[in-house]
C-alpha cells in the first residue's frame, strides 16, 4: 500500500512537474557554481542554497517530498559502503562518547528552547519542541498534538537543518585544514562501473527499503539501506561503491528538497524565521564544539569526529560530510541515530513532567 501511495504521487494530478523541473534547474546551477568554486560539498550544498534563495523571491519552484525517497535510499547504501570489519572492534571505545553526546542534547535542548521563549517569543509549547534536537516530523507531530504552532516548528527545524549543513563544513575545514571540496570522492564513474556494483546498489537499496519499513526503522529511507549495505560491506560480500554520477545525482535532489522547504512560505516569514535560527544555530554550534573539545580530552576521538557527531544538522547530510573527510562514517552515523532515538523517546514525557512542576 505505501508503494502505491509513493506512485501515486507522481501522477500528473498530484505531481507539480514543471515547478519541480524549475527547482531542478535552480537546484544544478547553484551546484555547478559551488563546484567551480571547490566549495565543500557542492551539489548538495550549492543545491540547497540556491534553492533557499529562489524561494526567498517566490520564485515557482517545489520538491515534493516524494522525490526524496530513491535519493535517500542511495545515499544509505553509499554510506553503509563505508563500512569495514574493522569497525566492529571500535565499538567499545564509544562508550564516553555517547555519554557525552547525552549532555550534549540536555544542554542545547534547554539553551535552544530558553532562546525560542526568551527571544523569539514563542510559547512555551511551541519553543519547547522547535529547540529539540530530533527529526523534524516526529516534533512536528508531537508538538501540533500538545497545542504548539506546527508550522514554526516545522520552520525553525527546516532553518536548524539548513543553516548547520551550510555552515558546519566550512568550521571543519578551518578547524582541520582538510580539504573539502569539489572534487569526486564517492566512487568511479558510471561509464567505468561494472554492471554487477549496479544490481549490488539496486538491491541493497530496495532490501534495505523494506528491511526499514518492517523494523519501523527511524529515518527507515536511510537506515535500511545503510544497515544492508554495511552488512554485505562488512561480511565482504562485496566492495562495490555507488557511481559518481550517481551521488551527484542524490546530493543534488537531497539539497533541493531542502531548499524548496521554504517554498510557497511568505518571504518575511522565511526571512524571521532564518534570522531567529541564525542565534539558535549559533548557540548549537557553540555547544557542540565545547563538548566536541571536552570529550575529545577522555575518548581515544579528536576534535573534529565529534564535530560531526554531535552536529544537530541532518544524519545524511554530515554522514557525507565525514565521507568527504574520510572519518569513520559508523561513528558519526551511529551518534546521530542515538540523538534521534533518545529524543523521540524522552521528548514528550520530559515536557509533560515539566508542565505538572
């Protein structure tokens, strides 16, 4: 039944073609001038600005969220392709590093939402659930069903996403030095890949679809197929990587979804909200770079892992991030699977206990 509703939307009655054909153009311009400029991660974050921007001038453009699952599902199974045996045996050493990243969601959460109160001017229901640090669906539900505004939550979660993944490549560079730019780093070309990595990606992707969809995965799109992909990575199965071209691809959908979030929002409302999430986003990174600093002193981890790790941006999209620095992938995903289950499952019994005090 979800399959068919997944193709239902792309029928010419559901489906906004050409504004999505628009967003796409939109969407490759800003990858192809951010590529020029060997910029970090251009057809994601070129994609996504360029979007952004577009939708600040009303311009015709949509992504609609049905597009963002086969990009999903490719960009877990290039991640899960990172996976090597050797990081079973590092399992062990994340024990100091999730006990920080605990600290690190009771600190930003409450500096979030005394920002969102304070500053912003929301209610108490509103700023509580836009400054938890979980997906933006699953506080955007839990928060419409406690009274708050769904919308400016599900805005404030939208800027949260954008601004960290804009902004947090261009910290690590600085921090690290290393470089982060155009140049391919996910695989060989299409034209170069054999036909049998092309049945590896479709079935590892569609297996980890499904494989999501029955454990009632979070962010199940990505995690299925990464989970797949690590498996048959990790027993040696196979080595295959995803094409080039194929990433591209991905990163450039992935980016312009993002950026369309803001589509068909007046253009004020999107201008408040980003400047509001400016503080919010700079208070976060703050936070995540005093403790990224403070666990990197008693865990066998530096500084920048655990940058990314802790980073309140998108599991995706700072998953690539650590691919383009070569950091152990395992490790920052893991991390940001942790964040979203503990805030999925203590969000709204720690906000009903603070209404009763």
């Amino acid at each position: 039944m979800a399959l068919k509703g997944w193709l239902r939307a792309f029928t010419p009655a559901s489906f906004p073609y050409v504004r999505f054909f628009a967003a796409l153009l939109v969407g490759t311009l800003g990858g192809w001038i951010f590529a020029r400029s060997n910029l970090p991660l251009p057809w994601m974050l070129g994609s996504m600005t360029a979007c952004t921007l577009a939708s600040l001038v009303r311009a015709p453009i949509a992504a609609p969220g049905a597009m963002r699952p086969p990009m999903t599902m490719i960009i877990g199974v290039m991640l899960g392709a990172g996976f090597t045996p050797r990081i079973l045996e590092s399992v062990g050493n994340w024990i100091p590093t999730v006990l920080g990243l605990v600290g690190f969601i009771l600190v930003s959460g409450a500096a979030c939402i005394v920002y969102f109160r304070r500053v912003a001017g929301f209610d108490v229901t509103t700023a509580y659930f836009a400054g938890m640090l979980g997906g933006l669906v699953e506080m955007v539900i839990a928060g419409e069903d406690k009274g708050g505004d769904a919308r400016t939550i599900a805005l404030v979660h939208s800027a949260r996403v954008l601004l960290v993944v804009l902004t947090l490549p261009f910290l690590v560079r600085l921090i690290s030095g290393a470089p982060l730019g155009a140049r391919p780093q996910f695989g060989v070309s299409v034209f170069e890949t054999p036909w049998l990595d092309e049945i590896w990606l479709l079935g590892t992707a569609l297996t980890g679809g499904l494989l999501g969809h029955i454990l009632r995965l979070p962010a199940r799109l990505l995690l299925g197929p990464m989970l797949v992909s690590a498996a048959v990575h990790t027993l040696g199965w196979t080595r295959f990587a995803p094409a080039v071209e194929v990433v591209n691809l991905a990163q450039l959908v992935l980016g312009t979804t993002i950026g369309c979030r803001f589509a068909g929002t007046a253009s004020r409302e999107i201008i408040r909200i980003l400047v509001l999430s400016l503080g919010s986003t700079a208070i976060l990174l703050a936070i995540t770079a005093m403790f990224a600093t403070g666990v990197s002193h008693v865990s066998s981890y530096g500084q920048v892992p655990l940058l990314l790790a802790y980073s309140p941006g998108g599991l995706a999209e700072m998953s690539l991030v650590a691919l383009s620095l070569g950091i152990e992938v395992a490790f920052v995903a893991a991390h940001h699977i942790v964040r979203v289950f503990i805030v999925m499952l203590g969000a709204v019994p720690v906000f009903g206990l603070l209404r009763r005090l």
